[in-house]
C-alpha cells in the first residue's frame, strides 16, 4: 500500500494518507508522497478533493519519533544553535501544505479519530471539514515548546477569531467534534463512520456545478480575507465578470431554460 494514495471517482479526487502505525503521522516520506500527488492533481486536476486518513485517524502531524531522521535533524540544529536547519524543515512543511491546499478546486477534509498537530492544522487549511462525531482535535504543539509551522495557526485564526484561536493554541488542549463545529472550526459532524461518505457527496455536488464558477468563487473566498472591503468587493467584481465573459454561464442558463440538469464541460 502506498504511502499516500489517490483515487479517481469520477471528478472527485481522494487522498488518503496510509500511515496508520503511527496515526498517518508525517516524515520525510509522506511529505514528498503528498507533493508528488499534488503534482498529479495539477496536470489532471479534479472538479473537487477529499483528503482522509487511512485506519481510524486523520493525522497526528509531524511523526515526533527518533526514528524519524527529520528529528534527528532538528536536535542537531538545536543544539549547534543553527537556524538555516529549521528554515529548511519549516519551508519543507509550508511548501507542501501550501501546495496541496492551494489546489484551484475546494479541498475537503475527512476526518475521524485523532487530528493532532499538524493533523489539526492540515485540516484548518482545507477549504471543508466534515467531523465523526468522535473526531478529536489538539493544535498540541504549545506541549512540545513548539508552536503551529504548517500555516495553521493562522487559518485557524481566520476560522475562530483571535480569542478562540489563542486559547486553543496556548493551552494546546483536546476538544472534539461538537466544540469544533460550535466556534466554526468544521462545517458539519456526519454520522457516526461516514464522515468520508459525506465528504464525497459534498463534493460532488460542488463537482456537478460549473467548474470555472467553482474556481471563481474559490479564489475570492480565499484571497478577499483580510483585504479592505472595497478591495475584496472589487476582487469579486473582476472575478465576476471574467466568469461571464468566459461564457461558461451559457451552459448553466440554457439548461435552466429548457428545465433540464446542466452538464458543464471541463476546463
């Protein structure tokens, strides 16, 4: 079984991260596994992305492990006071996870069992989470001297706010699936085993809809956040208008018009 696998349902692409042995946990194979598959997912990209944990967890981050030669090299680098070490680690981790999730479909999570660590900030970075019910969520890195290197920190911020997402982090505390979708953190808790059942019929449903209109929408809701309101309303605008001039609207119109589902062709 491969590291990390993808397979194609129609559309929809799923990742799946097998590393169960150690809670699907990251080193230095899993992350060029994930950029190898997000260079697939470039030259043949989907209309939307599940992304799920093989066995019973998500992800439990960075495998803190001594086996783990990235730990060995991080100690090192600690105790010779060198910093370009950490840099290259840390660019390692971003450039992976920007990747992936910078992807131009929505990239929904599935997730059961532990999302630890960077588990919890993989999933934070997802455009959708889909929760078990009993999902359990920890950015734990506070517990280590460490603090959020996967971009998670940040999106988890953008998710919560500033005061839940400082208590979460500083106190580097468990919560489940409830609280998670109480302050905003996931967007639905599924059925009890289904949580990947549903994140599939999530996406295609968005797989069904307009791909260029999906994309569209996609990129300012990513890139309007934290821009001044006029500036995000006139990103909005262009993108708008870009997308009817695109005459992928033509499609949409003539099928509502003739009370028909409309069949988008792929872009």
């Amino acid at each position: 079984m491969k590291i990390i696998s993808m397979e194609r349902k129609e559309k929809v692409a799923v990742v799946t991260l097998n590393r169960p042995e150690r809670l699907n946990a990251f080193n230095r194979d899993m992350f060029s596994a994930l950029a190898e598959i997000t260079e697939q997912l470039k030259e043949n990209i989907p209309r939307a992305i599940v992304i799920t944990g093989g066995g019973e967890d998500f992800s439990a981050g960075f495998d803190v492990n001594p086996d783990n030669p990235l730990v060995g090299d991080l100690i090192e680098a600690v105790k010779n006071h060198k910093r370009e070490p950490v840099d290259e680690l840390i660019a390692l981790i971003r450039k992976t996870t920007d990747d992936f999730t910078g992807l131009p479909v929505p990239v929904i999570a599935s997730i059961a069992g532990k999302a630890y660590g960077g588990g919890a900030e993989l999933a934070a970075r997802c455009d959708i989470r889909i929760a078990d019910p009993a999902a359990q969520f920890c950015f734990s890195e506070t517990k280590l001297g460490l603090m959020p290197d996967w971009g998670g920190g940040v999106a988890l911020t953008r998710l919560t706010g500033t005061g839940v997402a400082a208590e979460l982090i500083l106190t580097a505390r468990t919560f489940d699936s409830e609280e998670a979708l109480r302050i905003g953190f996931i967007n639905r808790i599924s059925e009890s085993g289904k949580s990947l059942e549903e994140a599939l019929s999530m996406a295609e449903t968005i797989a069904k809809n307009g791909p260029a209109a999906v994309r569209a929408c996609l990129r300012v809701i990513r890139e309007s956040t934290g821009k001044p309101l006029i500036e995000a309303l006139d990103l909005e605008s262009d993108e708008a208008a870009k997308l009817i001039t695109g005459g992928e609207c033509f499609h949409g119109i003539s099928a509502f018009l003739s009370k028909k589902e409309p069949e988008f062709p792929d872009i």
